[in-house]
C-alpha cells in the first residue's frame, strides 16, 4: 500500500529550478533516504512531502488525500524536523515540548515519553538553549513525534546527533514510514530499505541498499 | 495599428476634447479666476485614483480566493496607473492651493487621505518587490492593498470628525453651475477612460514580463539536465 | 473553538514566558519612551502652559515608536521563523497563533506604557487619570493587532525595517487622531472626549475583526 504517491514535482526559487519532476512513489512502513549534494534539493524535496511548503507544479498524495488541498488534515499525521530545530531558547526542554503538545491536542503526558524516547530526560528543566547542538537536535525530534505522527520526514537529523545517533533514529523511526535526507551513506543503508539519490534537482535514481563507489 | 495604439490614441484624443472643454467650454470661477480649472482635472484623478485602488482590492481579493494569476496581475496593473494618477492630484492639488489657500499644503481630510493613499500604494508595490516574488508577493500584497482600501475612507472620516474639533480652512464651496458640472462629468469620464486604457496596457506588460521568465528558466533547468550524469 | 482559545494563551504565555526570562524587550522599551520624552522636553521647551497641548502628541509619537519595535519584534527572529514554521506544521490554526502572539506582543507595550505614562506626568506636569489611560489601552488594542499583521508580513521580506512604518503607520492614523483627541480633552483641551473613545472602540472592532480574517493569509504557507 503507497502511502506516498508524488508525481512530476517541480518546484522555482524565481527562474532558478530546485526540483525537476520528482517521481516518488513510498509504502507504508517503509524507510526511505534522500541522498545528493548541498544544493541537490534534498531540503525542498523534504518539505514539500511533509506539506511545509508548495511545490510549483505537480501532484501529491499522501494517505490518499490530496496533499495540496487537505494540508491540515494530512499535518495530524505528520511528523517534521526541518534544518534548523526551531526551538525557544529561554524555555525549558520539557516546556518546549509541553507547549507543543497543546499545540498538537495531545496529552502532556506525551513529554515524559518522547524525551525519554530520544535520550533527552535528563536535560528536561534545562533551558534549550544552553543545550549542545546534538541535544537540541533530539528535542526537535521528539517533538515531531509528541502527535505520534504515521509519515516522518527528518531533513538530516543525524548532523550531531553524536554516537548513539543512529541507535536513537530507529527507535523514533520504528513503525513509522520515514522519509530521511542525509549526507551519511553508511547511516541510509544501515536505517533505510531505499534510498533516493538527487542531482542538480533531479532524481538520478532510486535504489535498494545502495553501495555508492565514488 | 494594434488595439491598444488604438485605445491608447481614442483615450489622448477624449482628454483632448476634455482640456477643450475645460478651457473653452466652462465659464471662469467668479471667486478663484481661472486657477480653478485645475479642479476639473485634480478632482477627476482623484477619483480615477481611488478608482484603480478599487481594482487592486478587487484583483487581490479574488487571488485569495482562488489563487488566479490574472487576478494578481490586473491587481499589480491597478497599483502602477493608481500610484501615477494620485501623484498626479496631490501634485495638482498642491499647484491649486497655494493661489487659493496661500500654502501648498493643509491638513484637511481629503489631501490628508490622498497623501495617504499614495503612501499606501508606495508600500504595496515595495512589498511587491521585496517579497519571494509568485505566491508570497501576491498574498502579501492583496492584504495590504485590502487594508489599505479600507483605511482611506476611515483616515478620510476620522480627520473630517477631527476638523470638527479643530475647525480649519474653509473648504472651497462645492455647488456648480451647470456648465461646470457637465465639464466636470465629462472630464471625468475621459479621464476614467485613460485610467482603464493604462490598467489594460500595463495588464497586458505585466502577462508579457510573467511569460519569457518561464521561459528562460527552462532552457537554463534543460542546460542544467544535460550537465548532470546518471549514477552508475 | 475550545482548542483556539487554548492555543492562543498558550502562545502569549509561551512569549510572555520568554520575555520574563529574558527581560530584553520590556527595559529597553521603557528606557526608550524616558529619553524620547527627555528629547522632546529640549526640542519642544515645554512650560507649564503648553505643556497639555504638547504633551498628548509625545505621548503618541513615544507610542508609535516603541510599538513599531514591539510588533515587528513579535515575527521577526531567525528563530522565530523557524518556530512559527514548526507551530503552522500543528492542527492549531493560524488565528490563534496570531491572536496569542498579538495577545502578547500588546501586554509588553502595556508593561511600556506603565512607565510611560507617569514619566509623562512626572516630568510634563499633566494629570495622569482614568480617561487618559482607558484611551491609550484602547487605542493600543487595534494598533496591536495591525502591527503584528505587518510585522508577520515584513518578516518575510527584505528590508523589513523600511517596510514595517510605511504599511503599518498609516494604518494607525486613525487611532492616533481619535487617541490623539480622546487625551488631549483628558488634559483639558476642548472637545469631546465621548466621541473619540467611541471612535476608538469602532476602529478596534473593525480592525480586529480584519486582521483575523487575514491573519492565515500572511502566516501559513
């Protein structure tokens, strides 16, 4: 079952193409990477399928439903973690997470769960931003999975995640279909059954456990 | 000759006919002498004005509706020939003022509202031009154009209360004989004609300035295309 | 309905939050106001026989100036950005996003305007009242919430610090002709005090009513 089914995605920054008709087609339950360059278009590949932003032309669906048009009832579903973590520095971890959680309808019960989830509790009454990089990079994660999210769209979460930041992707990532850009090869074969590999905005080709030889 | 020369030339010849009208047609103003013949042309701008500012709202509101680029550009259209024609009355206004008032300016609720108006239009057409240009500019835009069209007639209220409070220069008295006011109508007309005449030429641009883009841009992503290699 | 209310004080406490930890905003407003009112005594010369004519258009001009910073404030961080990105991506819907940060960008200009308004009384010598005070909250209200519709705007947009006067001061006219009037007759000027703050709360209703219906034109995506 396709529970993401993208054709011809094409998005402009004014006349300078970022994506050439992407055709992507995603199952339920699957894991895939977005592999390319800084510049590929790896970023507005990710947001466009997590509904953040509009693809110029093209079509998109998601659960069946047209992305484009039902984008609020497609975000209860989805989870994102965009480049930059986004997070209010002066509050604590545990007050980030906890104002989302309103945000998101869902019990503040959910807190306890995602911190301890990516490794954070300890850091929970710390402001985030006197959190390391790493840290503050597994709080954005856990707060893209307070709604308990069926799509998860990770825009290179594993930057500095730091040593066990493989191990605390797959927990996040377990039951979940995943959409995940990375720069690291080794990370995308070890988490992911697909990979997607973009150049210059186009799509060069997907592949199953890629061995890149470069 | 095209249809817009055409239009174009009909438009030039109504103010023509217009200008005849004002200066030989409608008799000379007992109290202000002939200075006041620049009301025809201040008054009617004024209006054509406002007027293309009701294009721009109407043009911004069904873009949020339905997303329509012809909307944004009849919208962007209305923005340039407005800005020019309210130029053109705060400029005429200020060249009747100073023999009638003895000053080139007063704080009374039409020019205060008019100097808003221009202000307004700077800023729709600035953020035309600052914003991710496509969807934002045009979102953007369309709120400010609707906020503005309603803030004039709301500025224009709140300093005619003010007046009330503070009264000020008396306003030049508006009854008309009727030779002035059939000039005026006339003029009035012609000058709402320019107005439509422009909005469709700078319509008619502003298709022309969307199309090449996406066309350059395209023979730049197929250049692009061609340099990138298959992975083995 | 339930959920907007909740998100909305859930974002203007989550600011007010901030801001309380971080005391930035609020001091320098307040600093701000005391020298602009010290400039005006030297640029004015003020005596106590123009002083309640002089007095409520510093008192304006202060206001405008310090609200331009607070509201463009509100959108404009990096940060923000990237936040406000991760709150449009929640089933909360933009208005209440908007009216919270509105809610609270409007407290900090309040907390402004309590050290504003004694020091005009301390150092002009005119009567700080009821009348004068309901007028300046009123008229901060519907200000409020065209600042931050702006802001939201210019927050997007290249040379955001040009931009956020010119599209947002004329807007405020009406509020400082009307607030303007409303505390000139508190000081004892001639006039009608009823009529403006009337008008006021007409200008508050009709723009406050606006800037929701377009609050998710300018916040989402």
């Amino acid at each position: 079952m396709s529970i993401l089914v993208a054709n011809g995605l094409t998005h402009w920054f004014g006349s300078e193409v970022a994506l050439e008709s992407i055709d992507l087609t995603i199952d339920t339950g699957e894991h895939m990477a977005v592999l390319g360059e800084n510049g590929a278009g790896k970023t507005t590949l990710l947001r466009i399928l997590a509904t953040a932003a509009r693809p110029t032309s093209g079509r998109l669906e998601i659960m069946g439903l047209d992305a484009l048009r039902e984008r609020k009832r497609l975000r209860r579903r989805i989870g994102f973690v965009a480049h930059a973590p986004g997070l209010y520095p002066a509050l604590s971890a545990a007050e980030n997470l906890e104002f989302f959680c309103i945000l998101q309808g869902v019990s503040r019960s959910r807190v306890t769960e995602a911190l301890a989830l990516v490794g954070a509790g300890e850091v929970a009454s710390r402001p985030a931003g006197q959190l390391s990089r790493g840290m503050q990079q597994r709080l954005a994660i856990a707060r893209a999975i307070l709604h308990d999210p069926k799509l998860l769209v990770l825009d290179e979460p594993d930057a500095s995640l730091g040593s066990d930041g493989a191990e605390v992707l797959a927990a996040v990532m377990r039951d979940r279909t995943v959409v995940l850009a990375t720069h690291d090869h080794a990370l995308a074969n070890r988490l992911c059954q697909r990979t997607l590999v973009l150049r210059h905005g186009r799509s060069v080709g997907t592949a199953t456990r890629l061995h890149i030889v470069q | 000759m095209n249809r817009y020369e055409k239009a174009s030339a009909g438009a030039v010849a109504l103010m023509l006919l217009a200008a005849g009208a004002i200066f030989f047609y409608a008799p000379t103003d007992a109290l202000q002498g002939p200075v006041q013949r620049i009301f025809y042309l201040h008054v009617s701008s004024a209006i054509a004005a406002y007027g293309c500012f009701a294009v721009v709202l109407l043009g911004g509101a069904v873009y949020l509706r339905n997303e329509s680029l012809a909307a944004d550009r009849l919208a962007r259209a209305g923005a340039v020939v407005g800005l020019v024609f309210t130029t053109v009355t705060l400029v005429m206004g200020m060249i009747w003022a100073k023999p009638i008032w003895g000053t080139f300016w007063t704080w009374d609720a039409r020019l205060t509202s008019t100097l808003v108006l221009w202000i307004i239009y700077a800023g729709y057409l600035l953020v035309r031009r600052l914003a991710e240009p496509g969807r934002q500019a045009a979102r953007f835009a369309a709120v400010v154009g609707i906020f503005g069209f309603i803030d004039v007639p709301v500025v224009h209220f709140s300093v005619t209360w003010w007046r009330t409070q503070h009264p000020g220069p008396i306003i030049v008295n508006d009854a008309l004989p009727p030779e002035m006011l059939a000039t005026f109508l006339f003029t009035m007309a012609c000058t709402l004609a320019l107005a439509a005449v422009m909005i469709a030429i700078r319509y008619r641009l502003e298709t022309l300035a969307d199309g090449p883009m996406t066309e350059v841009a395209k023979v730049v992503a197929a250049v692009n295309a061609r340099e990138a290699e298959p992975v083995q | 309905m339930n959920n907007t209310i909740a998100v909305a004080l859930a974002v203007a406490r989550k600011d007010l939050r901030a801001e309380w930890r971080t005391r930035e905003l609020v001091p320098a407003l307040a600093q701000f106001v005391v020298l602009a009112l010290v400039i005006a005594n030297f640029g004015f010369q003020i005596d106590s026989r123009n002083a309640p004519m002089i007095a409520p258009g510093v008192l304006w001009m202060a206001l405008v100036f310090a609200g331009l910073v607070a509201f463009g404030r509100t959108f404009a961080a990096e940060r923000e950005q990237a936040s406000l990105e991760a709150m449009l991506m929640t089933p909360a819907s933009p208005v209440a996003i908007f009216a919270g940060k509105a809610l609270a960008a409007t407290l900090l200009l309040v907390g402004c305007e309590a050290v504003l308004l004694p020091a005009l009384t301390l150092f002009f010598g005119v009567p700080l009242s009821a009348p004068i005070i309901a007028a300046v909250l009123l008229a901060t209200i519907g200000m409020a919430a065209l600042g931050c519709l702006f802001a939201a705007i210019v927050a997007r947009v290249r040379a955001r610090e040009l931009l956020l006067p010119l599209l947002t001061l004329p807007l405020w006219i009406p509020f400082i002709v009307a607030g303007g009037q409303a505390v000139q007759v508190a000081m004892g000027a001639s006039g009608t005090y009823d009529q403006a703050l009337a008008l006021l709360i007409d200008f508050d209703i009709l723009f406050v009513v606006l800037t929701s219906l377009a609050a998710r034109f300018v916040l989402d995506e």
